[in-house]
C-alpha cells in the first residue's frame, strides 16, 4: 500500500488566530468577557483582557512560536494592569522554554486548557476602579463598531 505523507505548516498568523480564539472561549467557560487586542494605558497591546463576574482583571498573552516568545520580553509590563496574567501557546508550543511565574494555557481554534494558574496579584481599588470602566466602554465602543483597542483611563 502506497502512503503520502502531506506536511501541512500553518502560518504564525494562523497559530496566534486559532491560540486567541480558543483562549477566548476558555475565558467564556471560566466566567470572563474576553476583548482581544487591547491596548494599556502604558502603550502595550494585551492579546487578551478579560473582565470576571467579581471584577477581576486577566492578561492572556499569546505566542504563536519560540521565535515570537523569545524576541518579545515584554510580558512583566502587562503586570500593573490586570489581577491575573498567563500565556497561551499552541499544543505543539515546547512549554519548558516559558517562564514559570506566569500562568499557562494551551489552546487551539476549539477550546483551551488552563495548564498552569494563573497567579493573582490583586489590583489597587483605584487602578482597578479605572481600567474596569475603561474595559466596559472599550466593549460599548467596540458593540457601536467604533474601531478602537485603547483603554483610556
């Protein structure tokens, strides 16, 4: 019997699109309202930041490859904004060359797994207070189909 073997490779683009959209509908599992792509009052764009039912802030961050990991050493700035922070990478991601203290979610275009908790480091009230409206109307703006991805506090 004659067997083709056909390699498919995704795309980097493709990996962080199907990563955020199953890191999304974990976060909807979980309780939150995920918004991708929003930008922090210190000019950084979290992939994912999720609002929970008691007001508590989560930071996903996506890395579709080693590459991309390795070339973005900015995650501990995501830290001030949000109650929770983690990463979300592929199932074929070689999870060993993350670093520990974050949380670890693996996902893929279906669904996700939190692998790892994600830390809590609890907010101020104040800042907390203010990224809290700034993430509500961000999702207003965005309902209306304002284009915009900045929380504006």
């Amino acid at each position: 019997m004659d067997v083709a073997v056909t390699l498919v490779t995704v795309s980097r683009p493709e990996t962080t699109e199907a990563v955020t959209r199953g890191a999304a509908r974990l976060l909807v599992s979980l309780g939150y309202a995920p918004l991708a792509e929003v930008t922090l009052p210190n000019g950084r764009r979290a992939d994912l930041m999720a609002l929970g039912k008691k007001g508590d802030l989560v930071i996903v961050e996506v890395k579709s490859s080693l590459e991309d990991f390795r070339v973005d050493r900015k995650w501990h700035e995501y830290l001030p904004y949000c109650d929770q922070f983690g990463f979300a990478v592929a199932p074929e991601f070689p999870r060993d060359a993350l670093p520990d203290e974050p949380g670890l979610i693996v996902a893929d275009g279906f669904g996700g797994a939190v692998i790892r908790d994600l830390p809590q480091t609890p907010l101020a009230p104040a800042r907390r207070k203010a990224l809290t409206i700034a993430f509500g109307r961000l999702a207003a703006m965005r309902a209306l189909g304002v284009e915009t991805s900045v929380l504006q506090t």
